[in-house]
C-alpha cells in the first residue's frame, strides 16, 4: 500500500478463501447448429460463459430460452451456440451500434468491442455509467483503439466476512472497477455466495498483502466527521519511513437509534497492520468512554463494543486503518474508509509521558459550504408516474408544455426492495428516472413507505426499526441515479399520526426522532451524490396537538432543538390554500370562524388555514439562524370536493382553483424571493382517480386516459407568465 503524508486510506484485509470458477467441461456433446452444451459450475456467470466460449450472453440467454440472466445454477445444462457467434472486433475507424440485452453492464460491453468505458460514456453523453437498461442503443466507438488480448476474468465467490475493499485488495484491483463490472449500485451491499467478476484478474495465484509498521500517529476525536472520502489505493509497499508529521485520524461517526432497542449497537472494527493496534470509541472532545481495544494477533476483529446504547459516537484507529461492521440489533451493516489529514494533539493524558508534538502550521478557516439554491420560485407539479409509462409520457409532456420545469414523483421504498435487504427492483424507478431526464425535467423523489422486512409499524407508513436500512436504501438509490435525481424529500409528514393518515407507524409524532432519520439520510445521500438537494419532510398544516398529530410550527422548533440544521439543504412544507385567496393574511383567518371552520383551538395554532402559513415555518427557520436555507414548497393548493365533508367546508370553485393558483405563484414570486424554491402544486393526476377519492377533487386537469380534458387550472397555469 502507498502511503501519503497527506492521506492515508483504510482497507480491510479480512481472511477469504479464493474460490475461482471452474466451468470448463471437457468432451461437452456437441449440439445441433455447431454449438455444445455446458453444465453449470458453482461460480460460473453467463457473461463469463459467453467469453470462454466466444459467444454473447443474448446469444446463451436466446438459445435456452431463460427468463432472467442473473439466474444460473449448479448442474444446470446450458445449450451454448458457439458456431458463428464468436465475436470480432470492428475494423478500425469504423462505429458499432449495439442494443443493450438484460445482463449487459458497461464493463461487459467494453470489454466485449475492445474499447473502454469511458469511450462509451463520451460517445453516449452517458450521466451515470451505472445506469444502462434494456433497449438502449449505444454507439460503440471500437475504431478509436486498437484491439488487443485482454487479460482473463476471474470470478470470485463472495465469504462471510467479506467487503469490496478486501475482495479488491486481494486480487489487486479496485473497488470502483469491480462495481462497474458486476454493475452494483451500491458497494456496501454484497452477500456470501455472490459471483462477482473480477476484472482484469489472471487466475495465477496472488501473493499475500504483508502487513507494515509506520509511526504511531497522534489521535485526535473530531466532534464531527467531515465528509467520508472515498479512494482505492494501488497495492504496493510503503516506503520504508515516514517522516515524522503531527496526524489527526478523520473518523466515522456513528449514530444510533434513539429508539430504545435490547441490545443496544454492537460495533466490531477490523484492523490492518501490525498487533495491538489500539481502536478507541468516544463520545464527545476527549470523552473517552472506556471503549477501547486492540487487534489480536489473528482474527478478523480488533475489538467488540457492546452494547453502546443510543447517542453518536466516533470510531479512531491508530493504525493503518479499520473498517465497519455495524450491527444494530443483528441487522445492518456497512464499511467505510478512513483519511488522515494534519491535526492537532489531544490534551494530556491523565498519566504517562505526554509526547512531544511539533507546532501545526497555521491555516486560516475554511467556509461553511453554501446553500444549494434554486431560482425564486421554480414551478413544479406533483405527478404519479409509477404504474403506467404510457400515462407518465402524456403527462411528463403537459407539465413540460405548461411551462414548469420540476416534477415530484414518489418512489415507495417497499416497491424497490420489497423483497429484501439488498434486493432491489429497479425497473420502474430507471424507467421513470429516464423518462424526466428525456423531458428535461428536474426530479424531486419523495422516499418513504418502508418495506414489511423492515417494520415500522408496516403496513403503514412509519419508520423502519433500524434507520440505517433507510440510510443504505438511499445511498444505493442516490448512487444509482447520481446527477439524475435533483432532490430528495426525506419521508413525508412525520407530524401526522390521525388514523387512516399515519405517516409515522402508528407512533405519536415525535421531531426527535424524524431528526435522527433525517440525519443517516443526510449523510447517505451526500456520500453518493453531493450534489443532491436534501429536503426535510413536507410538514402537515395542523392545529392539532396530541399523540395523533403535532402543529408544524412546533415540530419544526424541536427538529432545531434536536440538531436538524445542518442535515437538510430545503426545508419542505405544504401550504393548503383552503378557502381563501392565497394573499390573505393568516390573523384573519385565526380570528374568523367563518375562516377556521370553527377550530376551537387557540388562536396562533389555526394561522394554519391558509397559504401564507408557509411565512410561520419561515420565521422559525430565522429564529434558529437558519435564513440563508429556501423553503421548498412540496405541496399546495385548492379542492373542490364535493363529498368529502372534511375537505367540502373549504371547497371552491374549478375557475377559482386555477385563479389562486396562478395568484400563489405570483405573490411568492413578489413576497417570497430569494428564500422561496420550487412550488410544487397537488396534482397532476392519476388517471385511476374517480370523485369517491378526496385527491380527485385537487387536481388540474380530469383524471382519465386516453382520453385528456384540461381543467380550468391547467389553462390558466400554461398561460401563466413565468
């Protein structure tokens, strides 16, 4: 491993056994058509059969009609038709055009026409390299290298105990190649009996990492980690000094659950290097809580803590490195890299020789970053885009046609990986990602409804049991559609808990801990994508306080009480115009009973029932001297419900409805700048909807297809100046 003054990444080197694919059968009966057949080896893949036989994985997919690629199993007999299907690289100065088939990878396909994948991502105008699907056409730029023997594939079957870190390190390749080449959207989550391609990798045996010795660096707890780098290093000896340099580890900082749970969180931490290697796990500036261990001369565990209770904590090595395995009552798990930057020395210690530190050079102090900001205001519309591509088309373009340039669109967590931990179904969120970006629209995806494996009071909307499967769920989607999905909104009004509407798993409201989901949601997403905008939860309008529901004024004052500020760039909330004109003061309608319905509550908790409210939450947001962030108003608008009697009182008109509307968007536009963002108005509609459903009597134009009539709003927003 290379060392650096500067930097120093952490890898884990954890004890495998290299299971290499034997998949040559010898004497294979030939088959009608000029091919043979093949049986299935633990460890084979298609792809890896398509390139010891010279033939393509659509080939092997079509001549044995299977269903899905990705399944193969031992001692199954495969029909493989190499006659005529061997692969030959273009002529050089020539372009390929290939159609994408269901198991392709980027990787694969370089490797296949002899270029690269950045070749293809340039000639394609490609944002994420990850995200290819079924059907795409791709141009091949082949003529743009020669052609040359490319090394073998090595598959290797995933252990327990494994990470990326150590599979890339043990063949002497790198994180980011191998999740390329086995297209995973997310490198924390791989599992034993995994096949994954190893790119680049002869199969001659590969010589053991030894460990080294470097000077014990200075440690220093942070009260907060910056930002998680994330690099693969070449595997190649350090040199054999390192001059001596003041070090500060930057460590991972660990947040429990604030729930209470039985056995508190068990973090073991890994560590490469010589023997007794110390780990410390603290709490705070020199708080050191008694947690500390060092590594065994073997075993893949320096120490164990547990249980460590609720509350945040840092995890610093003193050695060349560690990585993660949290658990959290038995579930969840992760790793992470460490760096090392120049630092200061701890205070002394209570005993001991304190050690002699040279002076830090002075530096001056780094800003803050800035807010990610929108123009003020930008003009959205919340869509349902999920079920029917057809209908997500028609309605992509009227909201592209009406002049708006943001769709929100929920993406139902229990949707993607219903089927478990790390088991993702991605086909209709790359569908409807794909399909925003070809309009030229920005996404904001709302991310909540939690899968039954993960509770929270499933089947309602509440909180998984562990916030880091939220967190994990994020970073493989945030990963996956890096550059493509603007924004997040983190989960939806957690402040509700009335029956039929529990947003938060039949649990009173609680900012506490939405704040602490916010948090790992946080820091999941920046770690994929730092350019994503994070959103807070849009908050419920409410008078109501009680275990049922939660006045957002109030939830939001103990969200900042709970350290939300610096986990969310937009703050959401929802501004219901209810039945008056969207310039109407709110002390008008608190004091009007004609106004509030007659609410009995007191009079600053029913400023609610209209659209300025949206100026309270605002107030709050300066008091806590957060001024500089936006609002993102992620849903507002008119009914006109004429049966529903909890929404007729406040109807209004279908003329009216689009007359307030266009009024909104105005006096934000006048009253609101710079701090209001995009307006995201309820709804363009589900085409499923009928009149016995309160969110039918919202929308903008009537919910139907094919067939299309506009409503009075819809016009009168396409025709709105923007």
């Amino acid at each position: 491993m290379k060392a650096n003054l500067n930097r120093l990444t952490v890898l884990t080197l954890l004890s495998a056994t290299l299971i290499l694919s034997v998949s040559i059968v010898q004497g294979a009966p030939p088959v009608q058509g000029g091919g043979q057949v093949h049986v299935v080896q633990w460890g084979d893949t298609l792809y890896s059969l398509a390139r010891r036989y010279g033939t393509t994985v659509a080939a092997i997919v079509q001549a044995n009609n299977l269903a899905s690629p990705s399944f193969i199993y031992a001692g199954q007999r495969l029909i493989i038709p190499t006659g005529g299907t061997a692969f030959s690289p273009s002529a050089p100065g020539t372009t390929t055009y290939y159609t994408v088939q269901k198991g392709d990878t980027l990787y694969s396909i370089a490797y296949r026409y002899g270029t690269t994948v950045s070749a293809i991502v340039a000639a394609n105008n490609i944002y994420n390299p990850s995200f290819i699907y079924t059907g795409q056409r791709l141009v091949i730029p082949t003529g743009q290298l020669a052609v040359s023997p490319l090394p073998a594939v090595t598959c290797y079957v995933v252990q327990k105990g494994d990470t990326l870190v150590s599979i890339a390190l043990r063949h002497g390749t790198t994180v980011s190649a191998i999740a390329l080449a086995n297209n995973l959207p997310n490198p924390s989550f791989i599992w034993v009996g995994q096949c994954l391609v190893i790119p680049g990798v002869v199969t001659a045996p590969i010589a053991p990492v030894q460990p080294t010795t470097v000077p014990k660096p200075i440690v220093v707890t942070p009260t907060s980690a910056p930002p998680i780098v994330t690099s693969t290093p070449t595997v190649t000896p350090p040199p054999p000094t390192v001059p001596p340099v003041t070090l500060q580890w930057v460590g991972y900082v660990l947040t429990t659950t604030t729930k209470p749970v039985s056995s508190g969180a068990v973090l073991r931490v890994s560590v490469i290097g010589q023997k007794d290697l110390p780990v410390t796990v603290s709490a705070g500036p020199w708080s050191v809580k008694g947690l500390t261990g060092t590594k065994p001369e073997y075993g893949q565990y320096a120490c164990e803590f547990a249980p460590l209770g609720a509350g945040t904590f840092t995890v610093t090595p003193e050695g060349l490195g560690v990585s993660l395995d949290v658990e959290l009552d038995g579930i969840g798990v992760t790793y992470v890299e460490f760096s090392q930057r120049p630092g200061v020395a701890p205070p002394p210690s209570d005993g001991g020789e304190e050690p002699v530190v040279p002076s830090p050079t002075p530096t001056p102090p780094v800003p803050g970053p800035k807010p990610l900001r929108m123009n003020s205001p930008e003009y959205g519309m919340q869509a349902f885009l999920w079920w029917r591509p057809e209908t997500a088309h028609r309605d992509l373009g009227l909201i592209r046609d009406a002049g708006f340039t943001w769709v929100k669109q929920s993406f139902a967590w229990r949707d993607i990986e219903g089927a478990g931990k790390g088991q993702f179904d991605w086909s209709r969120a790359d569908r409807i990602v794909q399909q925003v970006n070809e309009f030229g629209l920005d996404l904001i995806a709302r991310v909540d409804r939690q899968p039954q494996w993960a509770g929270g009071g499933y089947p309602q909307n509440g909180p998984p049991d562990n916030y880091q499967d939220y967190a994990d769920f994020l970073f493989a989607m945030a990963s996956r559609y890096k550059g493509r999905i603007r924004a997040y909104q983190v989960w939806n009004e957690p402040n509700l808990n009335v029956a039929g509407r529990s947003e938060w798993g039949g649990r009173p409201p609680n900012p506490a801990e939405y704040t602490a989901l916010l948090k790992v949601a946080y820091q999941a997403i920046k770690r994929a994508d730092p350019d994503a905008m994070v959103i807070s939860a849009g908050l419920s309008p409410t008078s109501r306080w009680d275990d049922q529901a939660m006045p957002d004024v109030e939830f939001l004052k103990g969200m900042y009480a709970a350290g939300a500020k610096p986990h969310f760039d937009v703050l959401g909330a929802h501004g219901a115009g209810y039945k008056v004109p969207p310039e109407t003061d709110p002390a008008v309608v608190a004091r009007d009973p004609t106004l509030n319905n007659y609410d009995p509550s007191p009079e600053e908790r029913k400023r609610i029932y209209c659209f300025r409210h949206v100026e309270d939450l605002r107030q709050v947001m300066v008091e806590n001297g957060d001024g500089d962030k936006q609002i993102a108003l992620l849903e507002f608008g008119w009914t006109s419900d004429e049966v529903h009697p909890e929404y007729a009182w406040f109807r209004v008109t279908e003329e009216q409805k689009g007359d307030y509307l266009v009024r909104a968007y105005q006096y934000a536009k006048q009253h609101w700048s710079p701090w209001i963002g995009v307006m995201s108005l309820i709804y363009m509609p589900d085409p499923d909807w009928t009149p016995d459903k309160e969110e039918y009597w919202w929308a903008i134009i009537e919910p139907s297809y094919p067939e299309l009539k506009f409503r009075p709003a819809y016009v009168a927003l396409k025709n709105m100046a923007k």
